[in-house]
C-alpha cells in the first residue's frame, strides 16, 4: 500500500483523486486500508468514485466490491 504525501481530504487535487480511485478499484486493497493512508471514510471514497467516473463502471464497480470480503477488513 503506498501512503500519499501531502494529502488533504477537503482539497482533493486531480492526483490524489485518481490514487483514491486506483486504490478503491484494487480488489486487495480494503477500505480500512485507504482510510489508514488517506484518512477517507468508504462513504467519501463511494462519493469520489461516483463523481469521476462514467456511471455504468460505478455500477459495476460498486457489484463488485459490495459485500466482498477484502473491501471489508471487518466482514
């Protein structure tokens, strides 16, 4: 897991959005484990994944981590 540097959550640049969406998109990589590096909530990380990008690889994002076990490190 990489940590970002010089990350703000209430300035989000165009760099630290596209590293929250490649982290969110990587099955391995939980939502604990962005909150840890980022300090984004899964609610603000859904937010930013559903404002960049198209709506049907929202959707088929959100099929696909909705329940799975390595999104969830508590589950």
């Amino acid at each position: 897991m990489t940590k970002l540097t010089g990350f703000d959550p209430d300035n989000l640049t165009e760099a630290n959005i596209s590293e929250v969406v490649e982290l969110a998109w990587d099955d391995e990589t939980s939502f604990d484990d962005i909150k840890a590096s980022t300090g984004l909530s899964e609610p603000q990380v859904i937010s930013i994944m559903r404002g960049h990008m198209k709506p049907s690889s929202f959707r088929m994002w959100r099929k696909r981590v909705s329940g799975r076990k390595t999104k969830h490190e508590k589950m």
